[in-house]
C-alpha cells in the first residue's frame, strides 16, 4: 500500500488487491479554523466544495487512470494552496463573488 500526499489535503491509496481509493480531508480536518476571523464555516464549505470538484474529476472517466489522477490532484492542490491563502483581510484577493460558486474551484477563486 502506497499515500501520496499532494498539498496535505488529498491522497490517493493504491492496493494490489483494490482499485485506487481517493480520500478528501474537508473541514476542520483539512484546515484549522481561526474563530476570531470567522473563517471556520466558509473554509468547511468551500473544502467540501473542492474534494467534491477532485472526487468528480477523478471519478468521472474520459482517459487513462494515470491522466485522471494527474488531473484530479492538480485540482486539489491548486485549491487548497488557494484556500490556505484565505483569510479575513485576502477574502477579496482569493475569492470570487459567492453568488457565481458551483463545483468547480475556478468559480470560487481567483
């Protein structure tokens, strides 16, 4: 059994005996809020947003196992390394306006 950690946030697990396995860390587990700034809710949605963005590109097919890996991971590391950047005085710098949010992470950040 191999993990690959790209960003800390996403890992990939390869079994002999199984498929690859994505897991996501999402919320307070992906990062750790800070109360103050009010932070902890919107970083937990918008994780959740982005490992359901890399679970769908790394489930939905269309090429060979190795291209959709590459491709989902990219995606989480791409995103994470934006949400770390989010904080109360970047929110403007890092996000987009909520009302154009969906799945993908290029309609959240900038």
């Amino acid at each position: 059994t191999t993990c690959r950690a790209p960003c800390s946030a996403f890992f990939l697990r390869d079994d002999a005996a199984r498929e690859p396995m994505l897991v996501c860390a999402a919320g307070d587990v992906l990062l750790e809020p800070f109360w103050p700034e009010g932070l902890g809710i919107v970083r937990g949605f918008l994780g959740a947003l982005d490992a359901a963005s890399t679970v769908h590109l790394w489930a939905s097919g269309g090429g060979p196992p190795a291209a959709r890996e590459t491709l989902a991971l990219a995606n989480a590391c791409s995103a994470y390394r934006k949400l770390k950047m989010l904080a109360a005085k970047t929110r403007d710098q890092v996000l987009k306006p909520d009302k154009d949010f969906d799945l993908l992470p290029d309609s959240r950040y900038r």
